[in-house]
C-alpha cells in the first residue's frame, strides 16, 4: 500500500439542508432555472461555474471548468477555443457531460447531452462585450497547445496589442457551444447519505421523469 498524503476519509459532513419531494417543473430547464436562481440568492460561489466533460477518441475523457453564459430554454451556452483540447474533441464526438456543484445548497445538477456550435453572430455579439485584455487572450492564446514557456505567451500578447489597437476582432476559432441536455439529475443531499436523485430523460418531445437510489 503507497503512503497516505492526507487522511480524507475523516473529512465528514451531513447534507440536511432541504429535500426533494417531488419533481416540481415538467419542463427540466425549468427546475435547472430555479436552482440557478437559488444559488444566485444563497450567494453561491460562482454559481455559473461548470465542470464540462469530453471524450477523445480513444474513450478517454476529460474534464474542465467552464462558465455558463447564456441560459435558454433549449439549453446553455458556453464559450471557448475551438481548436483547444475541448474544442476537438467535440468535434469528432458532440456527446459531453456538464456538472454544477452549489456547496451551499448541498445540491448538484448532472447533465448529459450534445454540444453545438452557436451562430457566429452571437459569439461576435458577446466577444465584443468581453474586457480588451480577454479579447487579445483569444488571439494570443492556442489554447492547450504546448509552449515553450511564459515569456513566448506574453510576447505573443504583446503583438496581438500592437497588431489591433482599438478594436479587437473575433478570432475565427473562438466562440460560444449550446449544450442540449437530453438528461439530467437533480441531487439533493440528505441526512444518513439518503440523498434525493430526480432524474429527467428525453424521450421524443417530451421529458420522462423518475428517481433513482442514492
Ligand atoms: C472558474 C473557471 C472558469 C473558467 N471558464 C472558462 C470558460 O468560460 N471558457 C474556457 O475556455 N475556459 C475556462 N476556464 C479554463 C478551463 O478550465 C480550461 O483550463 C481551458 O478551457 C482549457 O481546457 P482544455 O485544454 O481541456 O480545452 C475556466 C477555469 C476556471 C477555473
């Protein structure tokens, strides 16, 4: 047996802090928007954060955090490099898996669907709304591209500046994905590990609903 870096397995909580009775919204966007919405209220830390899971195309998956931009109803979107680790293996398999974790509400949501790429208008619309200095990251940044150390990074930002000193243009490989869930999970931890697990599968046009064991 290898050494133990920390004793986790003393690290325990209880959960207690609401329950799940029921499925309280047939529309499954719906009950993720009122779970957004409280995490908002409970000033959960950045409640948007998303970790956004990718498989390559050994099987291998992959997993990052990411923020959510836009909610919609049909689901949410995302920004990024697509020609980054993410970015390609989206292209070849649209599958992915997003995850929110709101510590405070002891709740988690679980979501599995496809990640499309959103019209270039509306990645144009909000690249223009970014801050200049993240406006000239996406264009100095080949993002999960090796490099050969810090210092070639801030050169290339220095160039990007120089190149575009007023308005910043949309690098052609950075832009927004819709993730259209097809199944989701509302966790709500309860006492003795007895947690709540309401689950939504699409089916057709229309969300079939069940619970499964915690
Ligand atoms: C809180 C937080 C928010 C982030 N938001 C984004 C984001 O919106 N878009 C993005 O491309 N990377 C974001 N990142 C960086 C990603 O986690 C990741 O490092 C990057 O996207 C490269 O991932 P990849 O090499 O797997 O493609 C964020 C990281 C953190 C910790």
């Amino acid at each position: 047996m290898s050494d133990h870096l920390d004793k986790t397995r003393n690290n325990r909580r209880d959960f207690d802090k609401d329950k799940l009775d029921g499925f309280i919204h047939e529309d499954p966007m719906l009950f993720f928007n009122q779970w957004y919405q409280d995490a908002h209220e409970k000033n959960a830390a950045d409640p948007h954060a998303v970790v956004l899971s990718t498989v390559d195309k050994d099987g291998q998956p992959s997993s990052r955090i990411v923020y959510m931009r836009e909610l919609l109803s049909e689901g949410f979107i995302i920004y990024t490099n697509y020609l980054s680790r993410k970015g390609s293996e989206i292209l070849k398999n649209h599958k992915v898996a997003g995850l929110f974790y709101w510590d405070v509400l002891e709740r988690q949501v679980r979501i599995e669907g496809e990640a499309v790429k959103i019209d270039s208008i509306i990645s144009d619309d909000y690249f223009a709304s970014r801050p200049r200095i993240s406006q000239i990251g996406a264009w100095a940044s080949e993002q999960s591209s090796e490099i050969d150390n810090r210092l070639s990074l801030e050169e290339r930002v220095k160039h990007f500046e120089e190149k575009y000193p007023n308005e910043v243009p949309r690098p052609p490989h950075w832009g927004g994905y819709l993730i259209k869930p097809q199944y989701f999970e509302f966790w709500q931890g309860r006492l003795g590990r007895l947690h709540d697990r309401l689950c939504y599968q699409k089916e057709g046009d229309s969300w079939r609903q069940f619970r499964i064991a915690p």
